[in-house]
C-alpha cells in the first residue's frame, strides 16, 4: 500500500469521504467536497458527469488508480468516485497524486 492509498484509508476511518457516483454529485453541488478522486478505468459517462460536475462548482480533481485499489483503500469493494470533504486531507492527496 502506498501512502495515497494510505491517506485514502485514513480518510475513511475519520469519515471525512463520500463514496458513490450520485452521493459525490450531491455533495459536489452541496459545496462540501473538497477534492474528487476518479478512477482511471471509469467510463467515459461517468468521467464526463464527474469532471463536468467539478468544472462548474470549481472543485478540483484528479484520476488516481483503478476501481479495485480505490476499493481496496477504503476496504470496500469496487469504488470509482470518491470526494474528499475535508481540506487537509484533500490538500496532502492532491500533493501525493501530482508528484
């Protein structure tokens, strides 16, 4: 496990991500989701509705991964969107990913 994928896990035991397509939409438009983390393998619908989402309400975003190690993080199943609603935690993850 890397230390993304370390973060992500922390994220998620302090409860301070949202996971699910329609869920993160919600939050995005909520104004509570800091950073968005997509999936590289996710479809082209999905990538556009996320990205598209994020461009009108100024919410940055970054593809990390594929939907099992993003599930795998969070020890979930499968997960292809995830939007972190705390501006630490977001701000290191966007750091980690761009390096």
């Amino acid at each position: 496990m890397n230390q993304i994928e370390q973060m992500l896990g922390l994220a998620m035991r302090a409860r301070k991500l949202i996971t699910g397509e329609e869920l993160v939409v919600k939050a995005i438009r909520q104004g509570q989701v800091k950073l968005v983390i997509l999936a590289s393998d996710a479809s082209a619908n999905t990538r556009k509705k996320i990205t598209d989402k994020c461009g009108s309400y100024e919410v940055p975003w970054a593809a990390y991964g594929d939907r099992i190690s993003l599930g795998a993080a969070l020890g979930k199943e499968q997960r292809v969107v995830i939007g972190i609603t705390d501006m630490g935690f977001a701000q290191k993850l966007k750091q980690l990913i761009v390096q």
